[in-house]
C-alpha cells in the first residue's frame, strides 16, 4: 500500500464505482485494515476524515513526525477502533498504545483493545475480531453528506 497509488483517490473510485451498482448508505462507509492495510486504513481515514464514516483496524499503527501532521491536518476526528495481539512482533503493544495516545491527544476518541496473548496473525481470531469491529463501526454515521478532499501528490 502507498499513497497516492492506491489512495485516496483509488479507494475514492471504488467506492462510487459500488454506489453505482449497489444502495450503499454514503454516510456509512468505512475502512478497515490488516498490517499494512492497516496503516492504509489510517492514513485515508486522516486524509479523507470528511468521506468515511469510522475506521478498525487489526495490528497496525501510526509512526512518526509526517504521521503526527496527518494527525493535526485531519479536518475531522474520525472514530478509529484498534485490536493488536499483546505478543504482535511486528506492531509492538508500546508502538500501537503510541499511536492510540497520539490520536486522543488531539481530540480523537481512538479504542484500542489489547487481544491477551495474541499474534500478528489475524486470521485465527478474525471471526471475533471482525464481530468487534462491526460493533463498533456500525454505531457511526456520517452527520452531513460525506466530503470527499482531492489531494495534490508529489509523485
């Protein structure tokens, strides 16, 4: 995954190109993500915080000085949901609880839930973790039509 090759204005597409065959509630699209498709998930759910309803995530974070921008430059404080394994070697629980932090010291109201003993592999628990997300991400909706940003990438 890398902006701006597969987003925001490729997932942007896809979704109007759903709308167009399916009834989708506009104001109830959201992200969700694995590993690096998790870090995807955040990163639009910043750029485009106006487009999606919520985000989850499972075993993903946020890293760094451009990450802590996107953060501040989000024109809403999109709802973003959390789940990492407490044994996830690749997204360390210090590195995601960063992330989370760095989030609400913003004004977000970022969950994060901490699987015990858990590893970076999702799919062992994915039917838990997938009830957990939906829970979560369909309690949101979009108060006014959903805005979508274009963005000027440096490519």
């Amino acid at each position: 995954w890398n902006i701006p090759g597969d987003g925001p204005d490729f997932i942007h597409e896809l979704v109007d190109a759903l709308k167009a065959r399916y009834p989708i509630n506009v104001r109830r699209v959201y992200l969700f993500g694995h590993s690096a498709g998790a870090g995807q998930a955040l990163y639009l759910s910043l750029l485009e915080s106006e487009y999606f309803a919520a985000t989850a995530i499972h075993a993903g974070a946020l890293n760094g000085r451009q990450e802590s921008q996107m953060i501040e430059n989000a024109k809403r404080k999109i709802p973003i949901a959390i789940f990492v394994g407490t044994n996830d070697s690749f997204f360390p629980l210090s590195v995601v609880r960063a992330t989370r932090d760095a989030l609400n010291a913003q004004g977000f109201n970022a969950e994060l839930t901490e699987i015990k003993d858990h590893t970076h592999w999702y799919y062992d628990k994915a039917p838990e973790i997938n009830r957990s997300a939906w829970a979560f991400l369909k309690k949101h909706e979009l108060a006014s039509e959903p805005v979508y940003e274009e963005y000027e990438f440096n490519r």
